[in-house]
C-alpha cells in the first residue's frame, strides 16, 4: 500500500507540464530543483558519506555542462567564436561521454583524497575545481573560452524539448539518479563508506581497502555530476565558464548542508531553497543576501542537521522502531544459521610467528626484536606494564604501523607486504583498546561491516538492487543477528553504537571481529572498565570461541582473566620480551615480578 | 634582470599580502580545527572601516588604527558567539562552514547595503609614489607589507613559545582533553584565537587596501588563495605561511609573465597538489601518528 | 551526557518551533500586504534585471538609477496609455543561470510587456532567447558584448534591442583613434579574462587584422587582479607603443597605477568602461590621457535634457559623480526609447512594441543623444560611430577631445 502511495506521487510530476501552463514553474524552477539536486546529491555521496569536504564540484559540472555543450553545438548558433570543431552529435550521446570523462576526472581527483583529509583535500578540490575552470577557460578552439556556447534545445524523435516538456527528460533521471544512491548507500557500499568516514583503521581492520571505496566513492560522485551537468546545459541553452567558480561550488554545499546530509529528502530540499529563495526573497530587494544569510543561520542553530534531519525528527515523533514481526522473523532464521564456519585446513601447527619485529618512533623503541609465536587453537596471553609495546605489537600484526624491521609469518606465510585490509581478508581480525565502533550504525550494522568480506555482489546488482544482492544483505542480516545473540547482544540489534554500554561495546567489538570469519583473533585489553561479572561473560566467550579452533591474542592487564583463559603467556618490558611460558611458569618469574613492581597497575593476588 | 627582479619583489609583496591573511586561517585552525571561511570579508571590513575614518573623515592614522582593532575584537566576537560556540557544540563536521560561510555573506551584502557597492582608492600614508632603485619600482607600501607580514608572524610564533598563554594555545591544539585536565580553559584559548585571527584579518584589509583598493569583493579572491597560502606551508606552522605566500605569489608572477596571463593560478595550484601528495600535512606540518 | 544534549536540543526545538512559526507568519504578511498594494492601478510592467550586488554592481545599480530616474518622470507625467509604469526590478549577480531564471520569472510569472538590461555580457547571453520565445521586446542597456544583430542569422524575428555601444563599434572607434588619429604602430591588448573583456579582444584583433596590422602583445587578467607587472612588461618588451584595454574600472586602474611602477609611459585606449568612476578616482593622475568611446560624457553636458538629467540624478540619489554616467544614461534613454514605443503601438503586445521599436515615428532627444530612427527591421543598433564621441580622463573626470 505504501509502496502505491510513493509510486503515485512518484509519477505525478510527469502530468505537471500538462496541468500547469507557465514554463516558469516548469522549466524555470521544477527543471532547475531536479537539475541541481543531482549535483547535490552526487556532492552528498563525497561530503556526507565519505566525509571529506568538497569545494570542486563547480569543475565536475562543468566537465558534463562542457562535454554536451561542444560535442552537441552548431555553427551557426556560434557565429563569430573561436571553436572550430562542432561535432553536432545527439544529445545523450554526448550526455553518456561527458559521463565518462567526468568519472575519470573524479577517479583522478580520488588519489590525493586517499592521503588527505579535512581542510586539506578541501583546498585540493578548490584547486582542481579552478584548474578544470582555466582549461576551460583558456582552451578557446575548443569551449570558445569566456564567451560561452550557445546551445539548441534537445530533439528526440523530431520532437523539441526546450520548453517545460524539459521535464520529461531530466525527471526520469532524476529518479534514477536517486533510486542509485539509495540503494548503494543501504548496501554494504554504503556501510563501507560510513565505516571509512568513521574510523579508517577499524574500517581496514574489518577487511576495508580505503583506496577501493574512496576512488570509487569520487568516480561515482563525479560521474553523476558531470550527469547534471550534462542536463545543466540545457536548462538555458548556454553555457560560460563564469558559471562554474568557486562560489558555485560554496553555493551547492551550503544547499547541501542546509538540506541535509545523507539524505535523498535535504538534497532535494537543498537545490529547492537554493532556486526558489532568490525569488523568494525579491520583496527585500537589496536586503535579500542579508535575510538569506540570516536565514542560513537560523537553520543551523535549530536544525543542526538539516531541513531534512528536522523533518525526520518529527517523522521520527509518529513512528515506531523497527516493527515486531521483523525482529521475530529475525529470530526465526538466526536460529538455523551456523556460526563458526569450519576453518580453512591449515596443516601448519603455528598461527603466528613474530621473528625480530621492532618498532621505533623517532627515537623511542617501542617494539625491540620480538620473538614469538602463537600455537594455532590456542589463547597466547600478552601482558606488560603500560608502555611496554603490546598494543604496537598488535598494529604490527595487523599493518597499521609499518615495521622497522623483522618478520611476520601467518601461518607459514610472510604477510609483511600486506596491507592492513588483506590482512583481515587472510583471517586476522581484532578489537580496540580505545572502542572503535562506528557510532552512528547500529549494532547489527556494525556486525554486518565485519562481514564485509563475505559480500560478492557487484557494483551493478547493488545499484539496481537485483535479487541477488538483496538476498545476500538478508542472509548476511541474519547470520549479523546470530553473532549478537552469540555474545548476548540480540536485545539492542537496533541500537545505534553510541547509545551502547562500555561493557555492550566491549562485546560487539568482539562480535563484529567474528563475524570476519577469522582464524586469527586479537582481543586488545576486551576487559578494560568492565565489571567482574562482565569480565566472566567475556572469559565464557574466549573459551567457547577457543573450541571453535580460532587462535587468540590477549592482551589484558587483569592478570586473573590472562592466567585463567591463557594457554600461554609472553610478557613485555620496554619493547623486550622479558619471559614466556605457561601461567604458571609467568607467575613465578622473577625477573617478570621486579618488572611489575615497579608500577602500581597490577598487582598477583 | 632589471624586468627579473621587478618581478621578483611584485610576486614576494603579492605573495606576503596572501600570507598576511592566511595567517588568520593558522591562528584559530591549530586551537579549534575550524576557521572561518569568510576570513576575506573580514578583512574587507577592517578595509572599509580604515577607508571611512582615515579617508573619508581625515582621523589620525593611529586612531584608525585602533579603530579597526576595534572593530576586529567585536567582529570577532560575535563570529564566535554566533557561528563558531555554536557550530562546535553541535559536533557536526560541516556547521562551521556553513555558518563562517553564512556570517560573510550577512557581512558583505551589510557593506553593499549601508555603505556601497563600489571600489574606492585608499592613499597610503607612505605616499602612492614608487621609490626608484636601478630601475626598479617599488611601492613604499609593498615594503611595509612584507616587513608587518613577517613581523606578525614572528610576534605571534614567539608569543606561542615563549609565554605561558602561548604555551596554552599550543597545548590546546596538541591535545584539547590533556590541556583541559591540566587547567587551561579551552573555551577561551579559542575564543582568544579567534579574536586574534579576525583582529589580524581587519589589519592586513588596513594595510592592503593602497594596493587592492577597498570595496566589498575586495577580500574574497584573497580568501580563497590565502586559504590555499596556509595549507600549503602547513596549518599548523606559522613561518609555513610566509614560505606558501611565496610560493604562490612568485608562481604566479612568473607564469604570467613567462607562460601565459591566462593560465596565471594554474602552477600554484598544481604545485599545491604536488606538494600535499607528497607532504599531507604541508611542508611545515607535523607527521601525526594515529595512535589506536 | 549525549542523551542530556540530545533533551536539551529537542525542547530547544520545540521552543523555537512557536518563534519561527511567529517569523513565518510575520513573512507571509508582508508578502500578502505587498502584493495587494500592487493591485488596482493595472500599470505597465517593465522588467528590469541587471548586477545590483557583487563586483559590476556599480555598472547595475547606475543603471537602474536611470531607469528608475525615468520612470518616476514618465510616471509623474501621466504614465503611458493612461497607466503608470512598474518596474520588476532583479539582481542577476552577474550570474548566467540566474539571469536565465529571473527571465522566466519576469516573463511568464510577472508578464511584463518589455525588459530592460542587463549589463553582463554572459547573463545577457545566456537570458535573451527567452525574450525571443515569449515575443517580448527587450532593450539591452549597458552590456557591450551580448550578441544582439547576431541573433537575426537563427532567429529572424528579433526582440532584442541595443542602446550601449557595441563591440564592434568600440573596437573600431578604438583602433581608429590608435592608428589613425594618433598615428601609433604597434598596440598591445591587455583584456580582463570575463565575457566582455574576451569578446572586445576579438573584435579588436579582427578590427586590427583589416588593416593588416596584429597586435604585438595579446595579455590577460582577472577580475581583482591587483598585480599587473608581469602582463605590462611583456607589453613593453613586445615594443608597444600604445595599450588598448579591454575590462572594467577596478582592474584597468591596477593596470595605469602598475604602469607607473614599471615607469612606462603609454597611452591608454579603451572600452567605455575607462570612464567608470572606480577607473578614475583608483587611477588617479596615472589614469590622465586614458581614452575611451562615450555615449555620454557627465562633465562635457551640452544638451539641455543632459544638464536636467544631471540635476535630477543628483537630487535623487545624492550622487554628485555618477558612479557609471553611461550606464545610468543609457538606462535612462532605454526606458524612454521603450515608453515611446509602447505609445507608439498604442498596445503592450510584444510584437506591435517591436515594430513601434523598429520604425519609430517621432524620434527621441535623450541624454545620449538624438535619435530620429534608432532602430530598423534589420538593424537593433541605437548607436553608431556618429553617436560616440572619444572621451578623455583629465584630472579626475572625463572630457571631450578638444578641452
């Protein structure tokens, strides 16, 4: 019924050429909202999504606004111009090219945005937005420099579309354009990009390439800008270079913020104010800027997320959470799923194996030639006053820090090349000392995160949401839910993470590295903060994730918990291994008791 | 090598002009990780309020001076009290952007309004006259310039070292919860930041206007590629600006004259890629490690 | 503590929902009462768009002090057909797609009968084919570049009307005045990077080509531009003799102040824009001997309908310089031109405009001059070389050749 409800409403614009009789509402306005919130929507995907500030789309647009121009225009209409080449091919020809050429320009501004962030690759896009501008500018033989083209409007099938029936062309599009994004944001896609946007460290170490998703994150953006711009250039049949200044870039990401972010409604909502308030606002005159800026302001303070984060809150205020029967069925498929997938045959006896792995920062020894190794199916304590080199032993293990020297073998195999994402693809999965959940997600979406791996739908079949992928995301849902009944967390499945517990963030750290399917699994102090009975709950769970034959890391400073769970314990000092040995045998090393002493962190009972 | 130099000095006295006012970008981004995008309108004002008393009502320079001091302290604490408080407490990434942004459009469309939408000149006290060595020209107040740019970046690189309120900011933008555990009123220390960064902004619209004229679009080209000035020397390095400035000023001094007056912005702009891809946090900036 | 903030905000919200519903009433109000005002009278609407906000807002805002200037007077003296005229007044912002949007607006929402503007060669471009397709008459005011007799080769039946000097007919008054009357050999373009300055560029170089002659420098620069050294020394070093310049006043006074820092003396030959207040008073004495086409110079008034314009500019706007005369001139002549021909057809249908437009029967004394026929069927041009007199800038304001 609903879904009727939308599909109607959905159609309605086509009959409004017909109904209304004034291409200013049409053509002028309607055509421009739906023209601009494609380009909103593809800046959303790079600032809302991926998190990185974008002043460049100004140089996108215009590639697409550019391509249509040159490879559509004729002669005659630019009389007395410097271009000297009309192609004067049909316009969705020219529309598809100048798709392409935008994504590729978006795939190159990806690489400086893999090492950049913040205020940094804003500047870089503001460069390259202003790079695109001068070429355009200055290349006259080809985009006739400042003077602009002059377009004639679309022809399909002998019949115009310049006019108010503009709108069957870009409406289509529209919601297509829309219907892309949303299903890419709700797929895996999209939880990528948030687990990027939120924590890149935990992202790779959930099996996340940074550089996969973010090239593509701007390849995708970029190409359905340069879509609108395409569309763009035939709004007025003209196109200048002076239209795509910085400013224009400033301009669609205050209509995007002011509309909200991750939002198909605030982008919508966002190309609406920035079309309808000049008009709007003719009554103040020459005041108009002032109100307009005011008014900006005014969104801020009591909308902070949005026109379209306020009308969800009042949306919000007349639904329900996630509905019963939902969460039953839920329960009803979970409790077929089988959790521990059987672990890949390894005839190797050793999980790990550290040979001489040091670690320097500047001039301090963090990690000072590591010799260890973890027997496959068992738990190998870790264990050492603070500052002592276990937390970079485990950024060693996993590729966050680059070594200074040493080796480190997983089960027989060097993995030293790898980075930290294919490390988790070859079976290393671990928590955080410091939570690093992803905040905004739910509980269950952050489980799903670290399934990341065990998604093979493609681009394609996420885009249009074909059954494949949709049958994938359910299945995966539920073998989510069964991880978080697993570590007792089924109750807050549609909790966002920030609203958790520390003790409930501890578990779904653990429960989302399982879910990875690891063989290899590094527990960073899981019991830091946690209340005794918590700590027993955690002390269950190694065990029980032991039998299924996943080998452990622990590093922790109760030493009840590490001598209990333990099946071997190697202490840390300075950077130095000082012991290694049973639990026992630790407890009654000398040389490990003068290391402790001389703190006050943990004490043997 | 007559036309060499001459080039020379106009692109160091160009590039200064953008370091003055990419120093206010440094000032307030090393305490709050935010600065204001509208830094050029603001310095558009300290240019009309300077033009009004100095020019128009003939009031001593000192006095303008302070005047515009003055003005730069309210301005900047309004921009605070109205965009920046509440823009942090709101922990979005984006809402100080969007409200710098929206405080310079309510600001230049106010100059527009009230005051006028023109250019207008504005005689240096220094004379308009170049001084003459071998040939060359140079503006008195290109040399004035140079020497204040360098000055205000020195006087407020020592300040962060030597004083105990310096000492503070820095500790603020090292690390916001240890700073606050030891005492430091972090609220202030940014609130001070971005007095000092809008006061300095109102400033260099002072003290470039003899070479830019005043008017309402005065600062907003200056904004945009001061903003670039400041990323490339490193955000968080007071003397990276001063080397950004050059960089930029000289690049395009040159290519203009060597390459092509069209593609005059293009070098510096690449260069400021080349140089982030290589150096991610610009040429002064600090190698983070992100500790996890 | 996030729930606490979360709390916090929501009642925040909800307190202020009831203040914002109170500002949207407090909008709505002033909309309904304003737009009742506007009935009653049925008067002529004329729209007129144009930069009145940004960096060409002097030309804009000067422009619109005529038109206003001349309705207020049309106005006071019964209106046309027995109507008074309202103007629908638009800020393009020098932008294109806005210029395009407020067309629509003002053409099929507000229905004027004619348009006056714009100033920006690129809005222009980009906004006039709306006149074309609603059969509007527009009169372009100020903006030198747009493509006007043009449009005849793919729309014959034309709407778009000039009362500005074209390019076509500055860039040859300019290289005439160069080459001819002052004998120079070897000019140099220096032309500002926007629509108008690029389009002059190529008129001037095709100007220059018919008499077999190239131009030794062809430099560039962008609007705020302050630095000019590098564009002025590859001038000098080309051996120019004479600068022609092509851009608007802030930048063209970098460019004479710039002069003076590399110790060139030139001589400045230009646009009419050279005579833009912000060229003049930024410029100084280095702006002196600057020459340029007019339509209208404000300090070389002879005619009495240019010393009563002067008086009411004043009077009204308490300006004594006129930021841009020639637009403010031009704006005001537009709106005569526009009036007379509505008179003429004695209707406000777009067409019979445009034929009143194109064969005017009384012919009309303005501030820029007298014009007898000042359009045709094939012709859209106001001004001609005849109309133009070369102005030069002397000790702060603009005169004829001979003072």
């Amino acid at each position: 019924m609903k879904k009727i409800i939308y599909g109607i409403l959905l159609l309605l614009p086509f009959l409004l050429p017909q109904m209304v009789d004034n291409p200013y509402y049409i053509q002028g306005i309607l055509c421009r909202i739906i023209v601009y919130a494609m380009l909103v929507a593809s800046l959303d995907l790079i600032v809302g999504y991926i998190g990185d500030v974008s002043i460049g789309h100004a140089g996108f647009f215009a590639i697409g606004a550019y391509a249509v121009g040159i490879l559509t225009s004729t002669q005659e209409l630019n009389s007395d111009s410097s271009m000297t080449w009309f192609p004067h091919i049909p316009f969705f020809v020219a529309l598809f090219i100048g798709v392409l050429l935008t994504a590729l320009a978006g795939f190159i501004l990806g690489f400086p945005a893999l090492r950049l962030s913040g205020p940094y690759l804003a500047v870089v896009t503001i460069a390259y937005g202003l790079l695109i501008y001068t070429i355009i500018n200055e290349q006259e033989y080809l985009t006739n420099g400042t003077k602009g083209i002059s377009l004639e409007p679309i022809e399909v099938f002998g019949v115009k579309f310049g006019g108010s029936n503009y709108l069957y062309i870009v409406y289509p599009f529209l919601i297509m354009v829309m219907y892309v994004i949303h299903n890419l944001t709700k797929s895996y896609w999209g939880r990528a990009f948030e687990a990027i946007k939120y924590s890149e460290v935990a992202a790779s170490s959930c099996g996340i390439s940074k550089s996969y998703y973010k090239i593509w994150a701007f390849v995708i953006s970029a190409g359905i800008a340069g879509l609108a711009g395409g569309f763009f250039s035939q709004l007025d049949a003209y196109v200048a270079p002076n239209t795509f200044s910085y400013n224009f870039s400033v301009e669609f990401l205050i209509a995007l913020i002011v509309g909200g972010v991750q939002s198909i409604l605030g982008n919508i909502l966002g190309a609406s104010v920035m079309v309808i308030f000049p008009d709007l606002f003719t009554k103040f005159n020459d005041y108009r800027l002032i109100i307009f800026g005011f008014s900006l302001l005014l969104v801020l303070f009591f909308m902070p997320k949005g026109l379209a984060g306020f009308v969800n809150l009042i949306k919000k205020r007349f639904t329900k959470k996630k509905d019963g029967h939902y969460i039953e069925a839920l329960i009803e498929r979970a409790s077929a799923v089988k959790l521990f997938d059987e672990l890949k045959e390894n005839n190797d006896q050793v999980a790990v194996q550290l040979k001489d792995l040091t670690m320097r920062f500047g001039g301090l020894v963090a990690v000072n030639e590591l010799n260890m190794t973890i027997k496959k199916g068992t738990v190998h304590g870790l264990i050492g006053p603070n500052g002592s080199g276990k937390s970079t032993t485990v950024n060693l293990l996993t590729g966050i820090y680059p070594p200074a020297g040493g080796k480190v073998q997983l089960f027989g195999k060097s993995i030293i090349a790898e980075s930290t994402y294919k490390r988790a693809k070859l079976g290393i999965a671990r928590t955080f000392q410091n939570l690093q959940l992803f905040s905004d997600m739910t509980a269950l979406q952050n489980v799903m995160v670290g399934m990341h791996n065990s998604f093979t739908s493609n681009l394609f079949s996420i885009c249009f949401n074909l059954p494949k992928s949709q049958k994938e995301e359910k299945n995966v849902e539920t073998k989510a839910f069964a991880w978080l009944q697993f570590v007792g967390l089924e109750d807050i499945a549609f909790t966002e993470a920030k609203n958790l517990s520390y003790g409930q963030a501890r578990l779904l750290e653990i429960a989302r590295a399982l879910a990875s399917n690891p063989s290899l699994l590094l527990l960073d102090e899981p019991a830091a903060g946690l209340t005794a009975g918590e700590i027993e709950k955690i002390n269950i769970l190694i065990n029980k994730i032991k039998e299924s034959g996943i080998s452990v890391l622990l590093i922790e400073h109760h030493m009840d918990m590490v001598m209990a769970v333990s099946d071997e314990v190697t202490v840390l000092d300075f950077g130095k291994k000082i012991a290694e040995g049973t639990p026992n045998q630790i407890q009654n090393n000398p040389t490990v008791i003068t290391a402790y002493l001389g703190t006050h962190e943990t004490s043997f009972h | 090598m007559e036309q060499f130099i001459q080039l020379l000095i106009s692109g160091i006295a160009q590039g200064m002009i953008y370091s003055l006012v990419a120093f206010g970008y440094n000032i307030t981004f090393s305490t709050s990780r935010s600065f204001n995008f509208s830094h050029g309108n603001f310095l558009m004002l300290g240019g009309v309020v300077g033009l009004i008393f100095f020019i128009n009502n003939q009031v001593p320079f000192l006095a303008m001076v302070l005047a515009v001091v003055f003005v730069g302290l309210i301005m900047g604490l309004i921009l605070y009290k109205t965009s920046i408080e509440p823009s942090l407490k709101s922990k979005s990434n984006y809402a100080w952007i969007l409200a710098t942004l929206a405080f310079g459009i309510i600001l230049k469309n106010i100059v527009e309004v009230f005051w006028s939408t023109d250019d207008f000149r504005f005689d240096s006290p220094l004379g308009n006259a170049p001084i003459r060595i071998m040939g060359i020209g140079v503006l008195p107040q290109e040399i004035l310039i140079i020497i204040v740019a360098i000055c205000i970046v020195v006087a407020v690189e020592s300040f962060k070292k030597y004083t105990i309120f310096g000492k503070a900011i820095v500790a603020v933008s090292e690390d916001k919860h240890t700073a606050s555990l030891m005492g430091i009123n972090q609220q202030f220390v940014i609130l001070f930041s971005f007095l000092l960064s809008s006061v300095i902004a109102c400033l260099a619209g002072v003290l470039v206007a003899p070479i830019t004229m005043v008017g309402a679009t005065m600062g907003t080209v200056l904004g945009v590629k001061a903003y670039a000035v400041s990323i490339i020397g490193g955000l968080e390095s007071g003397y990276g600006v001063l080397l950004g400035g050059l960089i930029i000023g000289l690049s395009e001094a040159f290519t203009a004259r060597y390459i092509s007056t069209g593609y005059k912005d293009a070098p510096g702009f690449l260069i400021l890629i080349l140089v982030l891809l290589f150096l991610p946090s610009g040429i002064f900036g600090k190698k983070i490690f992100k500790k996890v | 503590m996030l729930k606490l903030s979360n709390n916090f905000y929501l009642i925040a919200l909800f307190k202020m929902k009831k203040r914002i519903f109170m500002m949207l009433m407090g909008v709505a109000l002033i909309t309904t009462v304003s737009s009742f005002s506007t009935i009653g009278g049925d008067p002529i609407k004329i729209g007129v768009y144009g930069p009145f906000s940004g960096g060409s807002a002097p030309m804009g805002l000067s422009m619109r002090n005529g038109v206003r200037l001349a309705t207020a007077e049309i106005n006071a003296a019964g209106g046309v057909l027995g109507r008074k005229i309202e103007l629908v007044e638009r800020d393009d912002e020098a932008k294109n797609e806005r210029g395009g949007q407020i067309m629509q607006e003002l053409l099929f929402k507000e229905d004027v009968s004619g348009i006056l503007g714009p100033v920006n060669t690129g809005v222009a471009d980009a906004s006039t084919k709306y006149s074309n397709d609603r059969k509007v008459p527009q009169i372009i005011n100020v903006s030198a570049g747009a493509k006007v007799n043009d449009l005849f080769a793919t729309n014959p039946d034309n709407y778009i009307f000039r009362i500005a000097a074209n390019d076509y007919v500055q860039s040859e008054m300019i290289i005439r005045e160069a080459l001819q009357k002052r004998k120079f050999k070897k000019p140099a373009l220096l032309c500002d990077d926007t629509n108008y300055g690029q389009g002059g560029r190529a008129k001037l170089e095709s100007a220059l080509a018919k008499r077999g002659i190239k131009a030794v420098s062809v430099g560039k620069f962008k609007l705020k531009d302050t630095d000019m050294t590098a564009q002025l020394q590859e001038a000098k070093n080309a051996g120019a003799d004479v600068l022609l310049v092509y851009g608007i006043g802030p930048e063209l006074a970098a460019v004479a102040n710039n002069l003076e820092k590399i110790a060139w003396k030139v001589q400045i030959i230009g646009g009419w824009t050279l005579s833009m207040s912000n060229f003049i008073n930024n410029a100084g004495k280095n702006g002196n001997g600057a020459t340029m086409p007019q339509t209208f110079i404000e300090n070389g008034v002879t005619s009495s309908k240019g010393s009563k314009f002067l008086a009411a500019y004043e009077a009204t706007y308490k300006e004594k310089n006129i930021p841009v005369a020639v637009a403010a001139a031009q704006g005001y002549d537009s709106m005569y031109l526009m009036k007379m021909a509505i008179e003429q057809a004695g209707t406000t249908e777009g067409p019979k405009i445009k034929a009143a437009l194109e064969n005017f029967k009384k012919g009309y004394t303005g501030v820029t001059g007298t014009y007898k026929k000042p359009f045709s069927a094939t012709d859209h041009e106001a001004i001609h070389e005849v109309n133009i007199i070369m102005g030069v800038v002397k000790d702060g304001i603009v005169v004829p050749p001979n003072k």
